[in-house]
C-alpha cells in the first residue's frame, strides 16, 4: 500500500509539473505552432504530386521525394546557389571589414564632429532604398558594371549605416578602461581595434553578420534591379520568383524550391543562436 501510494504520488507530481511547466511556456509553446505550421505546409505540399497539390488535402496520399531532385532539372539551381553565396558572403565579408572601423572610431575615439557623423548614420538608416535607386543604377551602368553582382557587394566594401549602428552600439558596452589600458601599454588605435575591441565584440560581429547574410540570401530587389536580364547572374531569391512564375501550375515543385533555399540560412542560424542572441542581448544597452 505505501509503494502503491507513493507512485501516486510521484505520478501526480509528475503531471502538476507538467501542466506547470505548459502553463509557464503556453505564449512560447502558441508562438512556436504559429511560426513552424507554415514550414509544414510547405513541407507537405513539397512531397505531393503534382495533381494533389491543387487540391484541399493537407495530408500527402503519396510521398514524392523526387520533386527534391525533379527541381534541379527544371532549373539550373547549383549556379543560382553560387551566385547567392557570392553575393551574401562577399557582402557579409565587405560588411565586417568596412563598419568594424567606423563602429570603433564612433564609440571609442574622441574627435570633432562625432556626433554629427553618428546621426548621419542613423538618418541613412531611414533611408529607403528605393529613393537612391535610379541615380545609383545610372552610375553602376556608367561603369558598366550592370548585369553582374558587384554593384551588390561593392557598396557593403564602402558603407552600411545599420551594421554600424549595431556595432557601434555593442562596442559601447566594453568598458573603456580596457582600450586606455592598451593605449598606456603602447598599442596603437589599430592594435587595440583588433586585440581588444574585436576578441570582446565577438557576439555582436557575429549578430551584425548573421543580419548581413540573412538580408542578402533573401534580397529580391537589388538582384531584379541589376541581372534580371542576365539570368546567369541570378541569385536563389530571384530564379524562385522565376520559377513560380514558369511553373506556376507545378505548386509542388515550387514549394521544393522555397525548401531547399531555407536549409543553408537555417543551419547557419542553428549553429550561430548562441552568438546571435548574446549580441542582440548587449547591443543597445548603452546609447
């Protein structure tokens, strides 16, 4: 009797804990349904076939694997997934070596006209990038350089005010007593750039990458605005607004496509959250 009341008692533990802990998670538990029912339907329609996918049935009658590998054939998906990584890589890259700098020079260095510059920053940051688009695309074809990615990536080489506003902003939050102790041990501005401020800021690169990568993987005007008429020169986002509208009747295919673009941006994101989410936490914590 006292073993049979015991396990009662542990059971009922059990499910108080468990109802607890659902109650304590319910906004996250309904956030998580909300944002992942979306992915599955698109998984599900992904495996239908073809005349399925018009229809009302959620459920697959029959598992089509093959559209996975169907798609690479209907498409040269392997070049537009080169032209992709090209582009958001060179950008992240241009990104990290031209805002890292300024970033610096915005939180840590004392000079006239700091302030003045920082809001320059801020108020190119509301700037849409639709307004700049006509006399930008005229020099780019002046140098004849339209049809290709670079005038994608060469700006990001140059300036980019929302990665620096980020950076600017975590940079903040590391003491400033590290940087004088490094100017008083003889470390030019640059030496304490890179074996201070760098080493230290590592959550917030790491955040203000992901955000580079993540916006050009999925940038859909400036690839339309400078290749689309060179379709050699596509990037993922752009041939799958193109290859819904070649097959537009294929919905399977298509929601194949939007699958296998989502994988690399995914994983990135599942192997940098730790990182991700430490410099979302830090940056903005001074202003």
């Amino acid at each position: 009797m006292i073993g049979v009341a015991r396990a009662r008692g542990w059971r009922a533990r059990g499910w108080k804990g468990t109802l607890d802990w659902v109650a304590v998670h319910s906004l996250g538990l309904a956030l998580g349904l909300m944002f992942a029912l979306p992915i599955v339907f698109v998984f599900l329609t992904a495996v239908m076939s073809d005349s399925q996918a018009f229809t009302k049935d959620l459920w697959p009658r029959e598992w089509h694997w093959g559209n996975f590998l169907e798609v690479f054939e209907q498409a040269p998906l392997v070049r537009y997934l080169g032209n992709s990584l090209l582009y958001s890589g060179l950008a992240t890259v241009g990104m990290l070596l031209s805002s890292i700098p300024a970033a610096y020079a915005l939180a840590k260095l004392r000079w006239r006209g700091r302030n003045v510059v920082f809001l320059l920053v801020v108020g190119a940051m509301m700037l849409p990038p639709q307004v700049v688009a006509v006399p930008l695309y005229d020099t780019w074809s002046s140098m004849g350089l339209t049809g290709t990615l670079w005038p994608l990536i060469v700006p990001y080489f140059l300036f980019d005010a929302f990665s620096i506003f980020l950076l600017r902003q975590f940079i903040l939050t590391i003491p400033q007593s590290y940087v004088d102790a490094a100017r008083v041990d003889g470390c030019t501005e640059f030496q304490a750039l890179t074996r201070i401020v760098v080493p230290m800021a590592r959550p917030g690169i790491a955040a203000t990458a992901l955000f580079c990568f993540l916006y050009t993987w999925n940038d859909y005007f400036g690839p339309l605005l400078y290749t689309s008429e060179k379709p050699d020169q596509w990037t993922l986002s752009l041939a799958l607004a193109s290859f819904k509208g070649m097959h537009h009747v294929q919905w399977n295919l298509a929601m194949a496509v939007t699958l296998l673009i989502m994988v690399p941006a995914v994983v990135l994101f599942v192997f940098a959250q730790r990182s991700f989410v430490r410099g979302i936490t830090f940056t903005g914590v001074k202003g």
